[in-house]
C-alpha cells in the first residue's frame, strides 16, 4: 500500500494546507536523501584520502567534473518534475503520466549519449585542468567506470522526477537513501580492501557507485508501481511525443546547465589553484566535500520549492506559489547563517577529517574560514532558481547561473590571484555566492510579482 501523504501530494494535494507545512514535509524527507547523496563523496574522501595525497588531489580534479554531469540528471529529474507538477496541478493526469514516462526514457537515452562521450573525452578534459602526469592515471582509473555506469545513474534521475513532481518526497528520499546505503558498504570494500577482497583504489570509489546505482533504479521501479504515475509505456503511446518532450526539455536543459554551471566555475578555480600546488588542490577539495554536506538543507529546500510552486503555478494559485518562495527564501538564509558560524568555528576539526599533511589542513581551514559567508546568498540562489524551473522560466535561472560564474567568480578569482595567491580563489567563490544572492531576489521579484499574469486568483488558506 502507498504512502498516504505521497498519494494525497500526488494529486495536486500541494495546492491546499499550510504552505509552511508543505515546505517542512517536503523538504525533511529531502535533506535525508541529499545528506545521503553528499554522504557518499566525504566517505569516498575518507577512504581514497588513506591512499595517500595523490589520490586525494585526483578526487579533487574529478569532483567538479562529476558534479556537472551529475547535473545533467538533475537537469531532467528538474524538467519532468516541472511539467509532471504542472500537470498535475491542472488536473491532467493523463497528460502527467506521458510525461513521466518520455521524461524517464528520456533520460536513459541521454545517458547513453552523454557516456559514450566522457569515455572518449575523460583524458584530455583533464589535461585541459592541468592535472600533472602523476595524476592523470588515477583520475582515468575513476573516469573510465564511471563513463560506463553513467547511463544508470541519468535512469534513477528520471524516476526521482517523476516522484517529485508527485509530491512523493518519502518514496524519493528512500531511493536516495538505498543508493547512498549501498556505496557505504561497498566503499570500503572496494577501495581499500576487506573481507579478503583486495581494493581497487580510485577505482574502487567508481565501481561502488555504479552498484548503488543498480540498486537504487530496482528499487525506484517497485516504488514507482506503488504511486498513481507508475512506469507504463503505453501511456507514452498516444500522446505528441514532440510536444511533451518540447515541454521536458525546455525545462530540463536549461536547468542542466544552471546545475552544471558552479562546478564548471569550480572546476576553473581548481585549475587556477593547479598552479600553486597539489596541496592546494587537495585542501580545496576536502573544502568542498564538507561544504557540499553542509548545504545539504538548501538543497532540499531548493528541491522541494519546484512541487509546491509549480503545482500552485498550475491550479493558477498565483498568491499562494510567491508566498512559499518567500517562506523558502527566509528558511535559506537563516539556515545559511547558521551553518557558516558552526564550519567556520570548528574548521580546524573538520579540516582534520581528511588529512593529517600540514599543508592540506592550512589549505583546508583558510577555505572554511572565507567561503562559508556566502551559504545564506547560495541558498537564496538555488532556492529562486528552483521555483523558476517549476513555473518554465529556467532561462532565467539560467541567466542567472551563467552571470554569476562568467561575470563575478571566475574574474575576481584571476585578478586577485596576483595578490591574494591561494585566497583569491575563496573569496572569488564568496563574492559570487553574495551576488548571485541578491540578484536571485531581484530576479524573484521581476518574474513572480511583476509579470502581468501573476496576479491569479486567490491564495488559498496559509
């Protein structure tokens, strides 16, 4: 038997309630899931961090790249909960169903297309970053499995969309919980070597990840079954395949490459930060997996915002959509506050997690100690970007990702440098996480307030 709240949430149940409410059930299951997520890569750190500083600073290269083909997914998990969401709040359910259905397809093929070119690309991609010849195996070790398995992991991403755009935020959490859950068990296993099985290394860190993510889609195909938009390819039968897939990409590319487009900036800062030393590099990364885990709630707020808004965007509860942006935005910068003073009182501990090298661990806490300033602006960010994906105004969000990247972070980064050596780098990261903050409200405002059609009928109760 389903989930009751998920199958009340499935039909459009958003668009009614406590907006507040709303947000708090929505978003908890959330920041399980992506605490699981993010979970993954600080015990991927941990275990390739006792291979030695080497085989750190190659994570350190490969986690910007695989968190902008990671966006890839949430590109189209993004895209189908919007229009799936959408949908649903017009009380189309039919139309909901074809569009779960091509979206998960869709992102399968895509997989497949997106994979075969990182296996080809992988070695002079990090060529391009300046990873130096002693680097370069073990980051092929990684990339090469990982090209492979890619598929998979754009497959779990869809079906996450269609769970979301249900409103199924415990049915989501659990696929991410069941991923996240395998790759704890086989990390050590594969990485270091237990119960009699030699570790393959780096290698090991991407063979685990691929079991998780076999896992993972098995389960979310009999949770799938278990909601009112299972996996039925009969549904895709008689719909305009090319209006439905217009209305997923539309969405879905525009928030792929807003996704993919801070870990391309950090990817660039990783290379300006090549030049200076491995230990830079390795201090940045480790910097990174812990700020990753501790935006973890933002994430979920910024994942949870799209179903409420866009189910109250499509039952033309205009009102009622812009007051839980607002709500979700005050929730991010004070969780944001909060979350910067804890990382930066205790940065000398958490640097301390991942290596014991005095260079590693200055790299790490003079990081922690600028960049976390900026978690209540970032927060903000991907909370408004969000809640433009689910009303189909991901060029915005997009905009908005490219300027803060192209215009802020990447230009402060290369001027100061000069200057500021290693610190230009955070303060870069800080100063475009600020920006891109306020530019985010001001965008908010001009869309969701100021355009002519929204101003729909009523709110709805609060």
């Amino acid at each position: 038997m389903a989930e009751t709240s998920d199958n009340q949430s499935s039909r459009a149940k958003l668009i009614d309630g406590s907006i507040a409410g709303h947000l708090v059930r929505q978003t908890a299951p959330g920041v399980v899931g992506v605490a699981a997520i993010m979970s993954v890569g600080i015990i991927d750190a941990y275990f390739i961090g006792q291979l030695g500083s080497a085989e750190l600073a190659a994570i350190a290269f490969i986690f910007p790249v695989i968190t902008a083909l990671q966006s890839l997914g949430v590109g189209v998990m993004v895209g189908i909960n919007s229009v799936v969401s959408r949908a649903l709040g017009e009380s189309d359910r039919d139309r909901a169903l074809a569009r779960a259905n091509l979206g998960m397809v869709l992102g399968l093929v895509s997989g497949l297309v997106v994979g075969v070119l990182i296996y080809a690309l992988r070695q002079p991609l990090f060529v391009l970053m300046q990873a130096d010849a002693a680097i370069l195996p073990l980051i092929d070790e990684y990339m090469g499995p990982f090209a492979i398995g890619f598929p998979l992991m754009m497959a779990m991403m869809g079906m996450n969309g269609v769970l979301r755009g249900q409103g199924a935020a415990k049915s989501n959490t659990l696929v991410l919980l069941v991923y996240s859950a395998a790759n704890w068990i086989l990390d050590p296993i594969l990485i270091t070597g237990a119960f009699g099985i030699e570790g393959y290394g780096v290698a090991g860190a991407a063979y685990a990840t691929i079991g998780g993510w076999l896992i993972a889609i098995t389960f979310a195909f009999w949770l799938l079954g278990r909601h009112d938009l299972p996996f039925t390819p009969s549904a895709m039968r008689n719909c305009n395949w090319k209006t439905q897939l217009s209305a997923i990409s539309r969405v879905a590319g525009p928030a792929a490459f807003t996704n993919s487009i801070n870990p391309a900036g950090l990817a660039i800062l990783t290379a300006f930060l090549a030049a200076e030393s491995q230990s830079a590099v390795a201090g940045f990364g480790a910097g990174g997996r812990l700020q990753g885990f501790a935006v973890v709630p933002l994430l979920a707020l910024s994942g949870s915002i799209g179903a409420i808004v866009g189910q109250n965007w499509g039952a033309q509860q205009y009102a009622r959509a812009r007051r839980a942006l607002v709500q979700a935005g005050i929730a991010a910068i004070a969780y944001g506050l909060a979350a910067a003073v804890v990382l930066f009182m205790a940065r000398e501990w958490f640097a301390g997690l991942f290596s014991d090298e005095p260079q590693v661990l200055s790299a790490t806490t003079e990081y922690l100690a600028i960049s976390v300033w900026g978690y209540a602006g970032f927060g903000v960010l991907i909370t408004v970007n969000g809640a433009l994906n689910a009303i189909d105004r991901a060029s915005n969000a997009l905009a908005l990702s490219i300027a803060r990247v192209v215009l802020v972070m990447v230009p402060v980064a290369w001027l100061a440098r000069a200057i500021l050596d290693t610190k230009a780098v955070y303060i870069a990261e800080l100063a475009a996480n600020l920006l891109g903050g306020l530019a985010a409200a001001a965008i908010a405002w001009w869309v969701l307030w100021r355009r002519p059609d929204a101003d729909g009928p009523g709110a709805g109760p609060d």
